[in-house]
C-alpha cells in the first residue's frame, strides 16, 4: 500500500517520537502535572483546526461517502476527543478560552491549513494522517509499556485514560478508515503527486514530534 510506503519512509522520525520523554513519563507516572494541563490546553486548540481541516477536505471532494467519513473524522475531533480534554479542564476548573496556541502548535497547525487551502484534496488528506496514525501507534506503545510495567508504579487516572483513548480500538477504527480514504487518493494520484503527499506526511511526522 502506498500509505506503508509514507510510513516507511517516515519510521525513523517516528521511532523517535516512540521514544519521546513526556510519552515515557506519562506511562511511568513521573511527568507533572503543570507540564499535561500546558499540552492538553495546546491539543485542544489544535483540534479545532484539525476538525476545520478535515471539514475543509470534506468539501473538497465530489465522493459523498468519503465526504460523509471526513465529516464523521471532524466530529470525532471536536466531540469525542474534545470531551476527554474538557473532563481534564474540570478536574483543572480551568478553560481554554484566552489561551493561545504557542509555537510549536502554531507552526503546526498553520502547516496543516496552508496545504489544505492551497494544495489538492489528496495533499491534504496526507497532511492530516500522521495525527491518526501516529497518536494510535504511540497510544499502543503506551499500552505496551503500561502493561510492562504493571502496578510497580503510581499514574495519574488523566494519563491512563489519554493512553486508553488513543491506544484503543475505537480510535484505531478510525485510523484504518481514514487510512483508506488516503489509499484511495494515492492510488488516484500521479507519481509526482504521491512524492509531494509523503513530503506532506513526512513533514507532519516532524511536527508530531
């Protein structure tokens, strides 16, 4: 499949994120507090302009029922993964209204749109894919980890319940339909398109990281 190809390409990049020191520390319960309300507060923004992209794809496309799918996708991001941020912003008596995405969310979500708005529908949806792919692969190390190390050490109920979502099967069903969708534009795809869809992919993987 060409979407393995765009992973493939993108393992090494992707094998460092596996290994990232907040993602460690949240499975072994030593990360702060502080440090997941600042990512959560940052996630949630970017959720909002991953659900716009998506919904922009949507429109994007003549084929109803990947049309619908993306809808679904979009929804997902702004209802399903928003309600866990929201039960950890009550936890917190806290919002994120006022806040503004930093840098990092900044460049990447300001990537996101610009290929979206200014490149093909298949560009787009290969922007889009590594915060699928890669927040499920990540989730499942997670649970692999956390299986591993048992109850030898204290978690905060937050990082487990972030590590089920992401590592579970809800989500990872979501993946392989987005996955497909993806396939299918590749497949529709020139050469040369397909080259530009994994720079899109791989640039992405960076900015997961």
């Amino acid at each position: 499949p060409h979407t393995q190809k765009f992973w493939d390409d993108a393992a090494p990049m992707i094998a460092i994120t596996e290994k990232h020191p907040f993602l460690v520390s949240m499975v072994d319960g030593t990360l702060p507090d502080a440090n997941f309300q600042y990512y959560v507060l940052q996630d949630a923004l970017y959720l909002v302009e991953f659900a716009d992209c998506l919904n922009r794809l949507s429109k994007a496309t003549s084929n109803e029922q990947e049309s619908k799918q993306l809808q679904h996708f979009a929804k997902g991001a702004e209802e399903a993964e928003m309600s866990l941020h929201n039960s950890f912003f009550q936890q917190w008596n806290i919002s994120a209204k006022g806040v503004t995405e930093m840098p990092n969310c900044l460049l990447y979500t300001s990537y996101m749109k610009r290929i979206v708005a200014t490149k093909s529908y298949a560009h787009g949806l290969a922007t889009l894919l590594p915060c699928f792919w890669v927040y499920m692969h990540v989730g499942k190390c997670m649970l692999k980890l956390r299986e591993e190390l048992g109850d030898s050490v204290d978690r905060s109920p937050k990082f487990d319940a972030w590590i089920d979502m992401y590592g579970g099967d809800d989500f990872e069903k979501e993946v392989t339909d987005y996955r497909a969708i993806v396939e299918a534009a590749c497949e529709a795809a020139d050469e040369q398109t397909r080259k530009e869809m994994q720079e899109c992919f791989n640039m992405c993987c960076k900015l997961e990281h």
